[in-house]
C-alpha cells in the first residue's frame, strides 16, 4: 500500500494545524500506531513552522508560499516540507547543533532530529530555499484498515 498527498500553503501561522490535521488524519484513516502518528505530526509541526517564519523568497510568487509531501509507503512514512527562503546557511546538509534547553527557540529541527528515524535538512540547489525530509519506520495497529 502507498498513498501521497502534497499542499502548497501559505507562509501563515494558520497553515501549520491545518497541515497537521490532515497529517494525523491520513495517519489514523490508515490506521497508523498513535504513538507514531504524534511523532510524525509533531515534527510535520516543527518543520512547518520553520518554512513559515524562515521561508520567505525573493520574488511575490515564491515568498508566501511553501509546500509539505507526505508519502506513506509500505512501513515508512517519508514527509518533506520545502520553502522558497534563504536556506540554511550554517547547515549545508549536517544535522543541527543541539540548542541549550533555555533557548527560546532554534530547536526545531533538533526536535526534528529526535521524532525521526532518519532526518535530512539541506538547500535546494539552483531556485534557492530550505528542504527539511524526515523519515519514520511506521507502527502499525492491531485493526489498521490499510495495513501492508
């Protein structure tokens, strides 16, 4: 079994529910492990927060927009959220540094890190903005209506 589903969003604070709502939706539809859809939907929640407050572009079309896939395909759930910003300068494709536990904020993607089993944050080449991919080895319930 394999399902995928992509949004482009508005950079706006109200994208990021609606973003996960549907993530943990699809996720209990399929009858994904709770405890898995919540990872999943909590990183989705970080990434998409990033993409909102860091992804603005150079031009009118690309600054107030950004785009989540999603693809769940057999035991793994993939999801990308792509924006059209800056990037990540200080990345260049390594993981995060891990931010003090008093910071108020820049701990995303370390959170990222975290929920996943394999994250990846790197920028896109040639147009320019931010990719954060992560992915997650799916637990499955006992009653899952779409189980592999």
């Amino acid at each position: 079994m394999s399902i995928w589903w992509s949004l482009h969003l508005r950079r706006e604070a109200a994208s990021v529910p609606l973003a996960r709502r549907l993530l943990s939706g699809a996720m209990d539809t399929a009858g994904v492990d709770a405890d898995t859809a919540f990872d999943l939907s909590l990183a989705l929640t970080e990434a998409c927060a990033n993409a909102v407050e860091h992804g603005g572009g150079t031009s009118d079309t690309q600054a107030g927009k950004y785009r989540v896939t999603v693809r769940l395909d057999g035991e793994r759930c993939r999801v990308e959220v792509t924006d059209s910003g800056p990037g990540f300068p200080a990345l260049r494709g390594r993981a995060p540094r891990r931010q003090r536990l008093e910071a108020e904020d820049g701990r995303g993607l370390g959170i990222i890190t975290e929920l996943a089993d394999h994250a990846q944050f790197r920028n896109r080449t040639g147009r320019g903005g931010a990719v954060v991919s992560f992915d997650k080895i799916v637990k499955w319930r006992t009653d899952a209506p779409l189980l592999v």
